[in-house]
C-alpha cells in the first residue's frame, strides 16, 4: 500500500505509530503476520510503502536512500524477496547512506542508473535470470566499468536498452556480453534534443561485439543512409526499428502512397527487405531483413 504523510516533519515517530498498529496480538501472537514500511526521508512528497511479508508481488521499487522497519521480532527476517522479476533501481543525490540487506535472487528485468553505489551489488546475488536491462547512463568515470560489470554477471541476457544517454563514447561500443540479442536505443534525448547516431557511431556499433551478434536494433539516426551502414555491416540483423532524422514525413501531405522516405528505402535497400511505418507511432519505421 503506497501513501503519504501530509507533513514531512518526523516521519519516522509517524512510521512507529502507524507500525504499532500491526503490532497486537492478533497479528503478532495469534497469526504471525507481519509488514514492513519503506520510505525516503529525503522525498518531499513523504511517500512511503506499506506491505507484507514474506514480500509477495512480481516488482520493486528500490531507491537507494529508503529507511526500512518491520513489526517483525527479529529485524533480519524476511529479507529474501524471491518474488521479485522486476527490480527498478534508483539512485539518490546525496550518498550517505547504508543499504537493509534485501536479497533479489531472481529478477528477469532491471531498471537501473549508472553509475550506482556497488553496495547495491549484495541486493542482487545473481543475475542468472536476468533477460532485460534497462539503464541510464549519466556522466561519470565508473559508467562503462559498472555497466559492463553488471553484464559479465548476466549469461542470460537478450535485451539492453539505453533509456538515457548523457554522450555517447567510444567505449560503449566495447562492452561486451554474448547472450544479447536486442540494442534498443531509442532515448528521450532524440526527441527533446536532437540526439541521433551519426555515421561513424553506426559504424563503430555495426563493428562492434555487441553489433555483430544483434538481431534486433532499435535506434535513432541521423540520415537514412545510416540504414545501409547498418544493415550492410551487421551479419546477423533480422530486424531494424529506427526514427530518422531527415525523415520527411508530415501528417498533413504524406500519405501512404506517397511517403518519401518509404520508397526511398525501396529504392536502396535488398528487394528480399520488409519496410513499413508502425501504425501508432508514425515516425518509426520497420525493416525486416530477410
């Protein structure tokens, strides 16, 4: 149960009260149910989380400054959250913090900034389930180290996708992970600020380890002749979903029968290639390459 405090002013006295409540014989003595109440003492809006235990939903929200406290008699009890396939994992401003010992042993799927604390290492004990990652990437020295740590740990994982990029290096094309079969690169930048690969980022992506063995890329270029740096130098692409940013499509003229950029494609890409817009979101176009 997620609410709110109206007043930010001693939150934990509040946390206390609310968990004494839980802590009557009926639920203590007579049923051994217990909760447990996570919150953020830095959030402005006093958000917090009331729930269960053993901790029995599929997702988690884990910021790395929350406090934990449980009606349980024993506070290292039911810290082994085995439920849990969907980790989100959020980083904090200030870092003075210690993390509770929770245990994520089997998510599929991570939501995570970089750099993070590596104390958050000893939350996630394996990542042998983990078949999807989902980071941000914000400047800092330990970025390409930290994700490429969390790949070496993953021998299942078939989709990365980069939600926010703060500037593209070199060295993201050396990461490496042989199980990954998806890049997904579409970003919040291309939209708000124009960020698109350019011809020799597709080039050294197309070259890259993670290139060479992708079979579904979804990314933002610059011009459509990076369709064919791309398709031409990745041996293994079966599907390419991209936006493009000379893209010449409008709403109000184009149509179906006279897209532009479409027959474009036509024109300069194998005849044995699929090419179509999707639907619902106009500005992104499909190749299935065969």
């Amino acid at each position: 149960m997620d609410f709110h405090f109206r007043e930010s002013n001693n939150i934990e006295d509040k946390i206390n009260e609310l968990l004494q409540t839980f802590q009557t014989d009926f639920w203590i003595k007579y049923h051994q149910w217990f909760v447990r109440c996570d919150w953020n003492p830095s959030n402005a809006f006093s958000h917090a989380i009331l729930y269960t235990l053993p901790y029995a939903f599929n997702d988690f929200h884990f910021i790395n400054e929350s406090y934990s406290k449980s009606t349980c008699p024993n506070e290292e009890d039911y810290w082994l959250y085995n439920q849990v396939q969907i980790l989100q994992h959020e980083n904090s401003i200030s870092n003075n913090f210690e993390y509770f010992p929770i245990q994520f042993p089997n998510i599929s799927h991570l939501e995570i900034i970089l750099p993070f604390n590596e104390k958050f290492l000893s939350n996630i004990p394996s990542l042998n389930h983990l078949i999807s990652l989902d980071v941000t990437l914000l400047p800092g020295d330990s970025v390409y180290n930290q994700l490429q740590l969390l790949l070496n740990r993953a021998p299942h994982l078939h989709l990365l996708r980069f939600s926010h990029v703060s500037d593209l290096e070199i060295i993201l094309f050396k990461i490496h992970n042989r199980s990954i079969r998806r890049l997904d690169f579409f970003t919040k930048e291309s939209m708000l600020y124009s960020w698109y690969f350019n011809k020799e980022q597709c080039i050294a992506l197309a070259n890259s380890s993670l290139g060479r063995q992708c079979q579904t890329l979804v990314i933002d270029i610059k011009h459509r002749t990076n369709v064919n740096d791309l398709i031409n130098n990745m041996n293994n692409l079966q599907s390419l979903i991209f936006q493009c940013k000379d893209d010449k499509w409008n709403p109000k003229i184009s149509s179906s029968t006279n897209d532009e950029l479409i027959q474009w494609l036509h024109e300069y890409l194998p005849s044995t290639c699929l090419i179509s817009r999707n639907t619902q979101q106009i500005s992104i176009i499909q190749v299935w390459i065969r």
